[in-house]
C-alpha cells in the first residue's frame, strides 16, 4: 500500500516539475530541475501588466530572483512559485485572499491596492512589506517579523491587533480609521500614524493606548529616633568588642 502512494506522489511530482519547465521555457529564463523535482529559476520573472487572469504553473518553482506579477487581472495566487528568494508582487490585482502565494521570501512583499479582508498565507518573515490600500479589518496573518519597513496606509482597520511584532524600519498607518495604539508592536524603528510619529514604545500617549508610566521610587525616608539610637548603640559595641588596651604588643 506505501508503494502505491509512493509511486502516485512520485508521478504527481514529475507531471508538476514538466508543467512547470514547459512555463518557464516559454518565458524564456534559464533554469535547472532538481533531484527532488523543484525547477529553480535562475533570474527574475516580470508578468506584471500583461492583463493576467490567472498564473502560469509555477508552484513548483524557487525563483532565485524577484516574482512580479502586479497591475494584472489576477484573482487568486493559484500557480504562484513556492519560494522567492528576492522581491515578491501581487499590487494591483483583485485579490481577496494571499492563499497560494509562496511560502518564503527573502526580499519585500508588496500586495497593496488589492481587496484583501487579511493578511493571512504571509511568510513569517519577510525584509519588508506594504499592504496600503486593501479592505483590511484585521492584520491577521501579518509577517511576524519585518526587518525593514510595515506599510499599511489607506485601509480601515481600527486597531493594530495581530499585526508583526517586530518592525525594523519604518511601521506606517496613516489615512484610515485607526482608533488606538494599544496594541503596537514593542518593537519598530518607527511608528507613523495620524496621530503622530513614535520612535519608541513608550512614547505613545497612554490615552492612545500606551502602557502608563512606572511610578517613579519614593525617597527614602530619614531614619527614626529609634533607628538612630540603635545604629549608635550597635556602633558603640563593635567598636568596644576589642578596646586598644587589651590589644597585645609585641
């Protein structure tokens, strides 16, 4: 019964590496297949503004440069390359979901003016990302980490919940319906919004929903008659433990 599954993924594998080397060839990139049946391109695939409806097969594919495939008529990432290891962008299209994109990207992900609700089928990291202009309402599914800038403007999200927990560079959220702070990453090079800029957690306003402030230590108190008494008298017994005229001469 192993065999028989065996062979049926094995063929299901060799049908999606001869799919995907048939696409690439008339793309005309240079590329190689290998032993376990991934075609990796060598270069960068550009399908933006050509009136796309749907990808060609590449899901088998890593694409050793950038993907591009915005300013189409896409409505889904189906076909999308598995990994990208330089840029990644579907702006402009008429996503309402990033289901199907690739797993990995090593550069930016740029999906911004599309009819996305969320952000989820996102890689967990990513160098940056710019999601402006979607019908946002959650930013769940967010990169959890972004080493460079989070671009998130023109959308109506309310809150900043569920969204990446580390934003290296620049984290901007302005021209939507923002309503609080409170749930900002603690970490951003710098957050921008309508109601200001932030360059640190606890600079946001804790009416905005900043942490409120650490109550600063109270002064220590001077020490009470008793304590004082006690302290000369402790003084007094250490220092008469062994007077000087018991001490011998030698």
């Amino acid at each position: 019964m192993l065999d028989i599954f065996s062979n049926a993924a094995l063929t299901s594998q060799e049908r999606l590496t001869k799919r995907c080397t048939a696409e690439v060839k008339k793309l005309g990139v240079p590329y190689d297949v290998e032993r376990n049946g991934t075609v990796t391109v060598h270069g960068s695939l550009d399908l933006r503004n050509r009136k796309l409806r749907r990808l060609p097969e590449l899901s088998g594919c890593v694409v050793e440069g950038d993907f591009l495939c915005g300013d189409n008529q896409l409505t889904s990432l189906k076909g999308a390359p598995k990994a990208v290891k330089g840029n990644f962008d579907c702006s402009g299209n008429n996503l309402t979901s990033l289901s199907g994109g690739p797993e990995e990207v090593g550069g930016g992900y740029g999906c911004a003016r599309n009819f996305l609700a969320d952000l989820k089928s996102t890689p967990r990291v990513v160098a940056s990302m710019d999601c402006s202009g979607n019908n946002l309402l959650t930013l769940a599914g967010a990169p959890e980490i972004v080493h460079g800038d989070f671009t998130c403007d023109k959308t109506p999200i309310c809150n900043l919940a569920l969204g990446p927990d580390e934003v290296g560079g620049i984290f901007s959220v302005t021209g939507g319906h923002l309503e609080t702070l409170k749930y900002a990453p603690e970490k951003f090079g710098c957050l921008v919004t309508d109601f200001g800029t932030f360059h640190a957690a606890d600079e946001i306003p804790e009416q905005l929903g900043g942490k409120p402030p650490q109550p600063a230590a109270p002064p220590a108190s001077p020490p009470s008659k008793e304590d004082a008494e006690s302290g000369v008298a402790l003084d007094t017994a250490i220092h008469v433990r062994h007077p000087l005229s018991l001490v011998r001469k030698k």
